[in-house]
C-alpha cells in the first residue's frame, strides 16, 4: 500500500464514518458515566427556569435555519 491510501481523507463529506464513530465513543462513554439522570434535570430547570426565554431564543434561531419542514418540528 502506499502512503496515501493509508491516510485518511481529510474531508469525509455528509455521513463522514470518523465523526459518527468519535459521536457514538462519547455518547457510550457519557451513558456509562452515570450523569445522565443529572443532566436531564439540568436540562428540565433550565428550560422551566430563568434560562427558559433565552434557551426559546437560541431555538427558535437554531430553527430559523432548517429546512422549512424542519423548522415547525417538535423534539
């Protein structure tokens, strides 16, 4: 083999198999951790707390960029 078939592509393009296998690692690893209990009730005051219009903001910004059937989603 040469050198340059053993490297890599630097741009792996949509549905790149180096990011999803790096995304699947830390999301086992973040399961297995015990924190996600922690993390949902986090999740749940800030979205029912002070943080509430400012995270609306954020989402509704987030939002305004999908696709339009996307944009009107409920997650």
């Amino acid at each position: 083999m040469t050198a340059q078939k053993d490297k890599q592509p630097q741009n792996e393009g949509e549905g790149s198999r180096t990011a999803a296998k790096r995304y699947n690692e830390a999301t086992r690893k973040f399961v297995e951790s015990g924190k996600v209990d922690k993390a949902a009730k986090d999740a749940e005051r800030a979205i029912e707390g002070e943080e509430a219009e400012e995270l609306k903001r954020a989402e509704d910004k987030g939002r305004s960029h999908a696709a339009p059937h996307e944009q009107e989603r409920e997650i």
